[in-house]
C-alpha cells in the first residue's frame, strides 16, 4: 500500500513515515502543498495523509483539487484544531477521514489500515490464504500455528499478494506499493524480497512465479 504524506512539520511527517514503513507500506513524503499535489498527480496513492495548514497551497485547496481530478486515493486529513465546524469542511471537501492533532501514532495507524482496507473490495483485517493467517494491525503472520518473523518488506510483500487473492502482481507493481519514491525501478530488490519470504514461509510454497508476468498465491 503506498501513501504520501504531506505535513510541513518535518519532524512529524518523519515519524509518522518511519512508522507507516516499519508496517510494510511505501511511504513518500512532501513538505507543502503544491510539492504534495504534484506527487499526488504522477503517482497513484492508496493514501494521502494531509495537514490542512500548509505553506504554498493549503490543505483545503489540495483535497479539492485532488476530488476534482477524479482520484480513488482515500484521503486522511490532519489538523491543530478540533472545531467541529473544520471537520465538516474537510469532509465536506472531499477527505474520508479526520484527525486531530495531537495524535497517538497507533489511532492513525489504524485509521490508515481502515481506509486502505476500504481502497478496493472489502477486505477483513486478517487476511487468510490457505494455512497463511494475515493480522494487519498487530504485523503477525502465522501458518498452521506456527509464528513467523519477517521484516517490513517482507511483510508488505506478503500482504499485497495476499490481498489481491490468487491476481498476479507484477514486480514493478509491488515495488510501487512496497518502496517508496527511492526505489531503483531496474534493481532486484522485489525478487531477493519475495525468495527471502519464501524462504521464512516454508513448504509447500504459498507464491508461485508467473514467468514473465510476476507472483501470485496459490490457489
């Protein structure tokens, strides 16, 4: 799941961006509103994570336009005020959801998870696959009773190809929602991510490799 975060507090869009990859989702970051709207219109967002005082293009006029170009991204905004007049606008404005700062870390995490589980058909926050059990909210994956470790690569992978349920993901496809803006698009990284993970899962293999198109789960 990708999301960008645009927060002019450095300070806070770091946090909560080093807190959303520790998660598994790539997470891109601008630090006012036109950088944020650019990102916005050449790179599709699950999430976008939106301060309302921002410097260059406020809040309200990046929510607007982003409504306006006909996007799916589901949209989270943040402000320091806790009127309840504010929050009507945002939502009226076209946002899905809205936090007040300050906030605990954990309320928007979940609140991220909810929405992007609301992106595309509805999903429950366990996601299952054969002996898999996928707990998005607590970053556990178990199979037949056994705990796994994996790290946040890993369990970003895992979770997209669990979510699209037996669809093939191509590599560039998960590397788009997995790493962030940084990402090479020409290195290996996806596929020594995805041997790792097979490697943790055990036998049978869960992820078959569709030549020449990407992975999916076993049906």
């Amino acid at each position: 799941m990708r999301v960008l975060i645009i927060e002019d507090e450095p300070d806070l869009a770091g946090l909560v961006a080093r807190g959303l990859r520790h998660r598994g989702m790539a997470v891109d970051v601008a630090h006012d509103g036109e950088e944020g709207r650019y990102k916005a219109c050449v790179q599709r967002y699950e999430i976008v994570i939106l301060d309302r005082d921002l410097p260059r293009l406020h809040g309200d006029a990046v929510c607007r336009d982003l409504r306006a170009r006909g996007g799916d991204e589901k949209i989270l905004m943040l402000t320091a005020s806790g009127d309840i007049r504010d929050r009507v606008v945002g939502l009226a404005l076209g946002a899905d959801d809205y936090l007040t700062k300050p906030f605990a870390f954990a309320e928007l995490a979940a609140r991220v998870e909810a929405l992007g589980r609301r992106s595309g058909p509805l999903r429950p926050p366990t996601l299952r696959s054969g002996g898999l059990e996928l707990d998005e909210q607590r970053m556990r994956v178990r199979r037949d009773d056994r705990e796994i470790d994996l790290n946040a690569k890993e369990f970003g992978v895992l979770r997209e190809l669990m979510r699209d349920d037996g669809a093939v993901l191509s590599s560039e496809e998960l590397l788009r929602r997995v790493w962030d803006e940084n990402a090479d698009p020409f290195t290996n990284t996806v596929r020594v991510t995805v041997m790792r993970l097979r490697r943790k899962l055990g036998d049978p293999d869960p992820v078959e490799t569709v030549i020449g198109a990407g992975y999916r789960m076993r049906g």
